[in-house]
C-alpha cells in the first residue's frame, strides 16, 4: 500500500489544531493509504508544542512532530517536513484550514493515474483579504513573471500534493534562502492546479504583516531573477556615457566661448545628487545579493531540530 505523509508548518496554531487534525483525519481515513503526520513547529511561543505531544500520545504511530529551536520560518517548516516525510505522496498543508482538506481525495486521485507528478492549488479570488494586498500581490506575479525566467502560477498556494520524485527534487535545492513558488515551478515535472474559492482561517491570526510579505516578494524576485543586476548595470552605464559627453561638451563650448562659465550651478548640483542617488540604489541592489551570496557560503542549516517524535 502507498503512504501519504501530510506536512503542516505550525506557528502559534494552538486553536487551530483541534480543528485541523480531526478535520484531516476524517478525510484521509477514507483514502486507501497509510498515512504519517508531520507538524513542525516553527519556534511558536504559545501552546503548540504541548498540543502536538498530546496528538502523538494519541496517535505514536503515525503523528509525528519536530519542533524547532526558534522560528525559522515557513520556508524552513516545509523543508524540514519534506525532509522528514517518507511517505510515497507527500502534501503540504496549512494548520489553519484555509487548506480545504475535502481536496485530498481529488489530488491523491489525479496522482494515481500517473499523468502528474504534483497536484497543486490556487486560489481564483481573495476574498476576506485586505483590497490592497490582493493588489499588491497581483502586481508582484505580474513582475516576476516578466523578469524571471521561471513562471510562477499566479496565486499559487503551498498546498500541493507531490510525488515522492518531485520531492525528491525539491529536496535536492539546498538554497538557504528559500522561495518555495519559485522552487516548485523550477524543478519542473507535470502539475495540474485544482481551483477554489478562498477560505478564512477557522482560528488565530495570520502572522504575515504586509512588510514582511513584500519583503518576502523581494526576496522571490532575488532567488528567481538578476534582472535588478542588470537594471543596475545599465543605469550605470547609461549615467557614465552621458557623463563622458557632457565633460566633452563643456570642454569644447569653453574653448570655443570662455564668457559661458558657471551658468548652470543649480543643475550641476542637481544632476550630481541623482547620480550619487542612482549609485547608491545599484550599490544597494547589488548588495542584496551579496547578502544572499553570503548567507549561502556561510552554509548554515536552513532549521535547527530541538525536539523530535
Ligand atoms: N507558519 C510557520 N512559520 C511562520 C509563519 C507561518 O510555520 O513563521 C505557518 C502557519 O502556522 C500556517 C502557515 O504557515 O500553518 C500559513 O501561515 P498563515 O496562515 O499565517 O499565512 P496566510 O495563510 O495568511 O498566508
Ligand atoms: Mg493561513
């Protein structure tokens, strides 16, 4: 019999939880698979961890939990559980049932045919959600899909179904910096995406604030794209020509006419600040990923394990 291992990132998802775990369970219990639970909590400061014990006091055999030394994030969640899982069909899920666990049977369905390799879901509306995230985000795939050579669906979710050669494969990208839409379209293999309405989370609160999301936008366009690289490579260049051209015109209008000097202090001034202005944003762009360079050299682990049942 094939086993599917279900991995669930958990931050602060004490509430949920009780939801989440019955809610799953009814469905899966109907698949003919044997089944594994992986949560991961991801450093949560409230009862959590407690929780996730009692679940395996209940279940040893198949909830499974690793708990992390502080909150690494969910990119790092996800990794640990593909990591840990070994089921033959592996799926990602949110502890807060904004997940609809009624797709499972569909998704395990399309993957025993063998024409896909990975079942993945997005979501058609954003309903519930803030007017200007949704913008926002709608924005962003719109610019990483014309700099980045890999596409990335559209609003996407993390939930998906994989095969374990898709797993595989994601495992093998041991990038510290982690942008797992971008990682998911890149290792390729067949996905089929499964549509749905959005759905709000049945407890908690969302622990992305709209900085971090756009600092993680940032980062997907980093780890996906070198156009920024470029931009400031050709800003630059742009800005040194006309220089080159300007030093050449004063020069030569000074020959001709030496009366014209000075005029044009304000604007000498002016052009200095936007140069030095655009210099520092390359410098800055360029810098960012240095940062990244950096981090991955440095070869940290993506997560570290305190607990694990
Ligand atoms: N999560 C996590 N680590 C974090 C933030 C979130 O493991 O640092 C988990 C969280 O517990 C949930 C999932 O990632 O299971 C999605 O988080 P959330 O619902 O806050 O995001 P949203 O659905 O609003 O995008
Ligand atoms: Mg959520």
């Amino acid at each position: 019999m094939k086993k599917l291992s279900i991995v669930v990132p958990c931050y602060n998802e004490e509430e949920a939880l009780g939801l989440f775990y019955p809610a799953v369970k009814k469905v899966v219990d109907e698949l003919k698979l044997l089944t594994e639970y992986w949560f991961i909590n991801d450093g949560s400061s409230d009862q959590t961890l407690a929780k996730l014990k009692k679940l395996h006091q209940q279940n040893p055999d198949q909830v499974h939990y690793l708990s992390f030394s502080r909150n690494f994030g969910k990119e790092a969640a996800m990794y640990a559980g593909l990591k840990a899982a070994e089921g033959d069909y592996v799926v990602i899920m949110d502890a807060d049932l904004q997940d609809p666990p009624s797709f499972l049977p569909k998704m395990v369905a399309l993957l025993e045919t063998g024409d896909w390799d990975c079942v993945g879901t997005r979501r058609v509306d954003r309903t519930g959600e803030k007017k200007y995230r949704a913008w926002l985000s709608e924005g962003f795939y719109k610019l990483i899909n014309r700099i980045s050579d890999t596409q990335i669906v559209p609003n996407a979710r993390d939930f998906r179904m994989m095969t374990r050669k898709m797993v595989n494969a994601v495992l093998s990208m041991k990038e510290y910096s982690r942008f797992s839409k971008g990682i998911f379209s890149w290792v390729g293999f067949k996905t089929k995406f499964l549509e749905y309405h959005n759905v709000e989370r049945v407890a908690g609160e969302t622990s992305w604030s709209t900085w971090q999301l756009f600092k993680y936008a940032f980062a997907g366009i980093a780890d996906f794209s070198l156009l920024p690289l470029n931009i400031a490579v050709w800003i630059g260049s742009v800005s040194f020509i006309s220089a080159v051209l300007g030093i050449i015109f004063v020069v030569v209008r000074h020959i001709i006419n030496p009366s014209l000097a000075i005029v044009g202090w304000a604007s000498v001034v002016c052009i200095i600040l936007l140069i030095g202005g655009l210099q520092l944003l390359c410098i800055g762009i360029i810098g960012r990923y240095i940062g990244k360079i950096y981090l991955q050299v440095k070869d940290r682990p993506i997560y570290i394990v305190d607990e694990k049942a």
